[in-house]
C-alpha cells in the first residue's frame, strides 16, 4: 500500500496559517499536522524524528512547512533543516513565512515581466523604491537587489526594526539600503524619483496618495500587494496587472494585489507538487521561489 502523503506545518508561533494549510490539501497532500512553538533549538530533533519513520529515498511521502512571521528565524529554521537530515533519511522543506517568500518572488517576477513588455527594461539599475519593511517588503528588496535594482527600503513606522533588514541581506550577501520616512512629507519626497514603486504595508493602509505619483514623472510601474481597501497606491486598483492609470505627467503601469497573487499561488502550489514528486528531497527557500515565480508571471 503506498504511504499517504504527510504535512508536518511548524511555526515558532502559536498558529499556523489556514492559507498554507488549504495550499498543502490542494496540492496533494492528505494529511496536514500543524506544530506550533518550534523554532530554532527544536528543529533539528523535530527533522530527525521525521525522517527515520519512513524507508530511505522516500522523501516525497513527507514534507515539512517553515511558516511562522519573521523572514529571519524561518531561514535559519530552513538551514537548521537542511543540516538535520541524515542521508539517505531526507524530507522535503519549504520555508514560505508569512507567505513573503512566494508573494516576494511573484511581486518581482510581475514586474520584471512588465518592465520588459511595456518598457524593454529591466530591473537592472533602476531606482526602486519599496515603501514597508514587513516579511515581503523585506524579501523583495533581497530579489530585487539580486537583480540590480538600485533599492531603498522605506520603512514606514517609528518603531521599525533595523536589525531584521541588516540580518536578512547579510544571508544573501547583499546590501540594502534603508531608512525612515514615517510623515506624508518624507514619503513624498521618497517617491518622487523612483522609477518602480512598491508598496508593501500592513493590509488596508494607503502610503502614497495621488500626490505621490503626480509628482514622479520618471515613474514605469507603481504596483501594491495590499488586496484590502484602501489600496497602498491611490489609483493602483487590486485587480490591476499592467494596466495603463493616467496621472498629472502622463501614465504609469500599474500592478495589484491580485494580478500578484495569481502568480504567488502558482508558485507555492508548484513547490508543494515539486516535494510530493521529487525523488530527492527538496529544501526550499526565497531564491528558489523566485525561479518558481519567473516561470508564471
Ligand atoms: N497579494 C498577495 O498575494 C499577498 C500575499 C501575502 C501578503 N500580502 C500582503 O502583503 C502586505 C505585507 O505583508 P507582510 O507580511 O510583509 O507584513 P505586515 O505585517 O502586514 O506589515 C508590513 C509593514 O507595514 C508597515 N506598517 C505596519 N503598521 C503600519 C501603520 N499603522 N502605518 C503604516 N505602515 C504600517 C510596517 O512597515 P515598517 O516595518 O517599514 O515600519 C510593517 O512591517 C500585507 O498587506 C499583506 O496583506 C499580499
């Protein structure tokens, strides 16, 4: 009889998230256990308790899930992992938390597909500016910086935490440049000579008003993951996906909550499926949710 196929969701936190259990059930998973309160010290007993239960080389029978909200514990949670398996004993990891990794690489692979299509550019030394310092502003500072975007991560509340973006470029061997703009004024200011915008704030938060994007006349694309009322863009509308919004200057195109996250569950549903069918095990982080992403924007 062949084994069903298990889900093992762990999180430092004390839920996992109801997105990535129904993710894990469509992709073909059949049996989903969330664990919540492991982090970084249990990982590793967790893995090796996992991957004696089943015979060697049958990683695609068991797969684990790094949710949790913090970009940096679940990578080190990711590398713990990956360290903890005793080969030919393997299974299969993916580290999405927060949905940052999948939603990052979606948002950057959408507009690199639009700068390309509507501009003939690329991300390769344009000015981008990336307002919210979250989980996805986070990572999509590390992929656009990886593809040669001159990045500013603005970070949008007083109490914003540098630490979290020194730690979280140093993984991947880039610098991020970061700094405040918490009043309307500082915003503005930021935006203006952006080429690329991107908002990335707590859901239902406006950043950037008409204002905004009247006064940067050198903008190509404006796009916003925020799919709750009021958008982070006046005029950025959830549904838009290179669409044409007219401003004081001319026109921009324009990316929304849902033209993103088209591709996000492409992506996250295409990596759960690569773990139920890959011979060896697969350990699966923001780079590789960004080939993912290339393949559907
Ligand atoms: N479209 C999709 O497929 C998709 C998928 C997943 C998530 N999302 C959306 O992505 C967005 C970001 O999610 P996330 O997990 O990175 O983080 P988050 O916890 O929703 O917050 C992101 C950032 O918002 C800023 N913020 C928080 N409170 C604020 C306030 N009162 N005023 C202004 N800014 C505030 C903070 O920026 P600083 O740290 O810079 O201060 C915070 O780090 C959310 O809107 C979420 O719903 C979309």
């Amino acid at each position: 009889m062949s084994k069903r196929r298990i889900m093992h969701m762990i999180t430092p936190t004390d839920s996992v998230s109801p997105f990535d259990v129904n993710m894990a059930v469509d992709a073909g998973y059949a049996v989903i256990v969330p664990h919540c309160g492991i982090g970084e010290s249990s990982v590793a007993d967790f893995v090796q308790d996992a991957i004696f239960s089943r015979p060697p080389k049958s990683a695609s029978t068991t797969g684990m899930f790094i949710g949790g909200g913090d970009v940096n514990r679940a990578s080190e949670m990711l590398e713990i992992a990956k360290g903890a398996m005793v080969p030919p004993f393997e299974v299969s990891v993916l580290a999405d938390p927060n949905g940052a990794f999948t939603t990052s690489a979606a948002l950057v692979a959408v507009i690199e597909r639009c700068l390309k299509e509507h501009a003939s550019a690329n991300l390769k030394g344009s000015n981008m500016k990336i307002f919210g310092g979250g989980p996805v502003g986070l990572s999509t500072a590390v992929l656009a910086k990886e593809r040669g975007a001159c990045v500013s991560l603005i970070r949008l509340t007083a109490s914003a935490d540098d630490g979290s973006v020194s730690e979280f470029s140093a993984r991947f061997g880039v610098d991020i440049d970061s700094r405040r703009a918490v009043e309307n004024s500082e915003r503005l200011a930021e935006a203006a000579d952006a080429q690329v915008i991107v908002t990335t704030a707590k859901a239902g938060i406006q950043v950037l008003g008409q204002e905004a994007v009247d006064q940067a006349s050198g903008l190509l694309i404006a796009a916003d993951v925020n799919a709750v009322p009021p958008t982070g863009i006046e005029g950025v509308e959830v549904m838009h996906n290179g669409d044409d919004v007219v401003c004081k200057w001319g026109s921009f195109k324009s990316i929304g909550a849902l033209g993103i996250g088209r591709v996000k569950y492409k992506t996250q549903l295409e990596m759960l499926k690569s773990m139920l069918t890959s011979e060896d095990s697969l350990v699966l982080g923001l780079s590789d949710a960004y080939t993912e992403a290339a393949r559907h924007a």
